[in-house]
C-alpha cells in the first residue's frame, strides 16, 4: 500500500520489511487510508526534492520518528514530551539516554507529516476546537495538534510533560489542561523575556541562573516519575551528540545561505531545520549520516552551478516558514526569491563560555538569541543577520496567534526601512493553518514584493 512512499522516505529494502508492520499499527490509528498514502506520494513529488539521497533520508527519519511516537506506549516506553520550541539538547539528552525512555515534541512531527506529507492537519485541529480550544480565540494551531493528539489518543498519553515558556508563554496552560483531566506530571521550563541589552550579546546572569534551576528541577521531576537519573553526565553525553548534528546543520545553512544560486529549496530545508530544533530520538541517531550526505550532495550542486532559482535572484529573510503547508512556503520561490536563512536557521552566537557547569553553559546558550530576550533585541538581532547574509528584502509574519511573535514584527519594518533601507513585507498571518491562510492569499502580496525587490536589484546593478 505504501512502497512508493516509504521509497521517497529513503527507505531501504530491509528497513521497509523490518518496519512495515508497525508502520501498519501506526497508519491506523491516525486512520491514513490508501487515498491518504496516495495523496502523500504525489505531494512530496509536488513540493519536495526527490534526487538528493540526504533529504529523502530526512524525510524518512520524520515517518520513522512518527511511527516510533504513535507506539512509543504499546513498545514499553516511558514517555516523555516537550513543547515546541524545546531546549533541543534536553530532549536530545532525554531521548538517548535509554531504549526505557522515549522523548520527542509531537508538535512539529504532526505538522510536518500530517500537515506537510498527508495534507491532514485540518481534522487533527478541527478535533481541539471542537472539545478544548476554541475557534476565534486566536489559540495557536501547535497547541491545538498538541492537545488533540493527546487527548483523543493518536499519540500515546506521557508519563511527564516539559512545556517550555522561554518564547510561548501558553504551551504550559496547555499540558495543564492534560495534568487536569489525566494527572499527567508537568515540569515548567520557564523564563524571564526582559533582557535590556547592557550586555548583549551575552546574558544578564540573573536570567541564566533562573534557567538553570528550571533545568534542574526538570532533572529532579525527571527522576522522581521515570526513574532514571538525569545527571550532568548525562547531559554532557547528549550535548555532544547535538553538537555533532549542529556542526553539520550549521555548515549546510552557510553553503546553502551563501550560494547564488541557491542549492536547495526552503521546502526542504524547513523539514531540516523543525528537525533539529526538535532533536528527537531518530534525529539524534540517524541525523548525522543523513546530513553528511545532504552537504556533499550540495556541495556537488554548488560546484555544477545548479540551483533552485536563476543565479541573482533577491536574497531575502523569510522569519516564518509555512509549519504544515509547502504550497504557501513555494510562494516565495515561485515569485522568484531566494530565502536564504531565518531565525531558525542563523548559527547561533560563537562566544566563549563563561562558566564551568554544563547546566549554566546549556542555559547561557539559550538566553543569547534576541527572541528570548526581548522584543528590541529581537529587531537588534535581525538587523545584524540582514547585513551579515546580504538581503535585499525581509518577509516577516506577525503571527496572529502567537503572542511573542505578533509584537516586533510592524516594528521591525520600521526600523529595517529606515535604517537599513530594506524593503519589509509585513504580514499578519497565520504561518501553520492554511485552512485561514492559504498559498493564494499569500501570493496576493509576495508576487508585487518580489517586483519591487528586483527593479530594485535592476537598479542596482545598473547604477
């Protein structure tokens, strides 16, 4: 029933034969028919690159990870979740620390798979309106697959949950709706969002301190309900694993970012950059293989001159990715731009380490980026990337369900027009349900965009 897709996977012969049965078990409880399966190998034949072996590789390790999450219960696991977006290393660290625990972020899995691959985001969402989350209430669609996932049984109910509060101050009202009606533990990850920039780009000590006893009482709910210590060690076993991938990440961003014309589309590149930043248990294991041989198959492109785009094409930001939806990310290249890097995508900062412990160099590194810092130090951050990478143009989604991200976004155009003299797009969107924003709407404004941004380039050139 699905040879063809699981081949477009990357799937090789032995692994669909070993695989197929609980690939089975787990396509019927998210109740995928065979016009589903169908409808999957045509979309990613539609949307995504099918010649390079490093990305069907990715692809693959999302289906396996969705398939290892659906039977997470069933296969004996103590289950752990955290919430989008997570501190990466945590639940790297948590998921290869034993084949007892199994921890991951459902959120973008079903984004990507049931949104992106299936193109049945809708019911899943549909499902949370319906019983806990309302529609007209501007509740985010991450939380609502999260929530109805759970609740209605698609993905197995944990054993702890870890929201994480440093940019999405709801992911934790959310897991406590689960802790309520099924007594499920929850441990915050919280912060503080008021850096003032006295020593940017290093962090203010106190906001790193309190991380780090967030991080620790992580560890300590950690041991009391799965029953595992999650030591120092143990972090310093994941974390290395993560840097490993990371390495790899970073250098494929810099040759895909960096090259005219660009080797790789941003459809695919966003099924890598979710897959990072959620650094699940098939990502953790099977990322470095599957990105080593993504960056020598663009490095062979880059050397051939082939790219997604015609050479010369504007170079733009795109902070916001469609989450579940490449009809409306394709917008963009088919207007002729080349998104090179976003938020996500941007290597973090390379500065010394200021302290010894792995709890405060884990939490240092996650108070440095302007998104969980403040609204100002976010524009701050976005300036520096604009003159680092050479845009000519941002396009920037004021998400209008997400409260962090639907406050900088008029103030960045501002700021970047007058100052910088880029030209900004700012949309008020929502960047993951296409069910309110579709890919014709956001034509509408990227196409006269893209106009102005090469007569600009044509101006340039000339002059």
């Amino acid at each position: 029933m699905y040879s063809e897709l699981l081949e477009l996977c990357g799937f090789e012969p032995d692994e669909i034969e070993k695989e197929s049965p609980r690939i089975d078990k787990a396509l019927e409880i998210w109740q995928i028919t065979t016009e589903d399966v169908s409808r999957a190998e045509e979309r990613i034949k539609r949307f995504f690159d099918l010649e390079l072996t490093g990305m069907r590789k990715f692809r693959g390790i999302w289906l396996k990870e969705f398939v290892d999450l659906t039977l997470a219960k069933e296969e004996g696991k103590k289950i752990v979740y955290s919430s989008f977006p997570p501190v990466a290393q945590v639940t790297g660290s948590m998921a290869l620390m034993s084949e007892e625990v199994y921890c991951s972020v459902p959120e973008p899995m079903i984004m990507t798979v049931m949104g992106q691959y299936f193109g049945k985001l809708g019911p899943i969402l549909e499902k949370a309106e319906e019983f806990w989350m309302p529609p007209g209430q501007a509740h985010c669609p991450f939380l609502q697959a999260r929530l109805a996932s759970v609740l209605v049984g698609m993905v197995p109910m944990p054993d702890l949950l870890i929201p994480v509060g440093l940019t999405c101050d709801q992911a934790g009202k959310t897991d406590e709706i689960i802790e309520y009606l099924h007594g499920i533990p929850v441990a915050h990850i919280d912060g503080c969002s008021d850096e003032d920039g006295a020593r940017w780009p290093h962090a203010n000590p106190r906001r790193v301190q309190y991380l780090v006893q967030e991080l620790k009482n992580v560890a300590q709910v950690f041991r009391e309900v799965i029953g595992l210590e999650f030591t120092e060690e143990t972090m310093t076993r994941g974390m290395a694993e993560w840097g490993k991938l990371k390495s790899i990440f970073d250098a494929i961003s810099e040759l895909r970012g960096r090259s005219d014309p660009i080797p790789l589309s941003e459809k695919d590149w966003e099924n890598i950059c979710s897959a990072i930043v959620t650094c699940a248990g098939r990502t953790a294991r099977e990322g470095v293989t599957a990105a080593n041989i993504l960056l020598e198959e663009l490095r062979e492109r880059v050397r051939r001159g082939v790219g997604v785009l015609e050479k010369g094409a504007p170079r733009v930001i795109n902070l916001f990715p469609h989450a579940s939806d490449p009809a409306v990310t394709e917008v963009i290249e088919k207007a002729g731009l080349a998104s090179v890097t976003n938020f996500i995508s941007a290597s973090a900062r390379s500065l010394p380490d200021e302290h010894e412990s792995i709890w405060e160099q884990l939490a240092d590194r996650h108070m440095r980026g302007g998104q969980r810092c403040s609204g100002q130090l976010t524009i701050t951050e976005l300036k520096e990337l604009c003159h680092e990478w050479e845009i000519d143009g941002v396009i920037i989604a004021a998400l209008s369900k997400c409260r962090i991200y639907n406050t900088f976004p008029r103030k960045a155009k501002e700021v970047l027009e007058r100052e910088m003299d880029i030209p900004v797009l700012a949309l008020e969107q929502d960047s993951v349900d296409s069910r309110e924003y579709s890919a014709e709407r956001f034509r509408t404004r990227v196409e006269p965009f893209a106009e102005i941004l090469k007569d600009r380039k044509k101006r340039a050139l000339k002059g």
